[in-house]
C-alpha cells in the first residue's frame, strides 16, 4: 500500500488514475514528475516501475525496468518485494521485444548468407527463433 502523504507516490497514484481512465499522455508525464521529485530509492524505484510502462521504444522500457530494479535492490528490505516479480517479467518482456527485433533484422538479411553449413546453420536459427 502506498503512503498518500508522499509526494512521489501520491504523483504515481494520479499517473495509474489518468492510465485507468484512458489518459496515456497525462500518466506519463505524472510518473515522469514522480521520477523527478525522487528522494529515495523506494520512490525512485517505483516512479521507474510506472515510468516504463509509457514507454514506445523498447531500450527505454528495459532501461526503466533495469533502473527501477537497482533501486529496489538498493532499497535492501521487504517495502520493494510486490515489485521483483513484475520487475523481473517487465525485463524479461523487453528483452524479449529486442531480440524479436533482432531476429527480424536478421531475417531482412538472410540473402547475403553463403549455400553452405554456415548459412544454413544460421536460415535454420532465424526461422526458428521466429518461431518462437
């Protein structure tokens, strides 16, 4: 449960307010004031959490994720533990968006590959992974 007397969370309290009622803009530039009022690593830990979300580009949601979960771990006690999980998928899912990304980029080039056990090796990694 968040303290409503701090500033920082009462920020991000009005960010998931605006997100509910389908104000994206609004929620953004709430945690994004949440991030800049910080004093803490609790507080930066979840303006970073909420900050995220409103991410388009994938380097930026996992640079957020990834700040989010040293600054929990910097918190060093149980306040921060709701947030590993989602911490931890929130990565995992970014990560995964890049290596999609890669794995199309690959795939944009595939024509350039040798007809030997390299190229193939490589053909058959592609698809495979866009399988996935």
């Amino acid at each position: 449960m968040m303290n409503v007397d701090n500033p920082v969370l009462k920020l991000c309290q009005e960010g998931m307010r605006a997100e509910a009622d389908g104000r994206p803009t609004d929620a953004k530039a709430l945690f994004e004031q949440a991030w800049e009022a910080r004093t803490g690593d609790y507080e930066a830990c979840v303006a970073a959490h909420y900050a995220a979300r409103h991410q388009d580009d994938p380097d930026r949601v996992l640079w957020w994720n990834e700040t989010a979960l040293r600054h929990a771990d910097a918190v060093g006690d149980e306040t921060v533990a709701a947030f590993y999980p989602s911490l931890h998928v929130s990565i995992a899912m970014a990560h995964e968006r890049l290596a999609r990304a890669a794995w199309e980029r690959a795939s944009e080039r595939v024509s350039v590959l040798p007809d030997d056990a390299y190229g193939d090796q490589l053909r058959e990694a592609i698809v495979a992974a866009l399988r996935r």
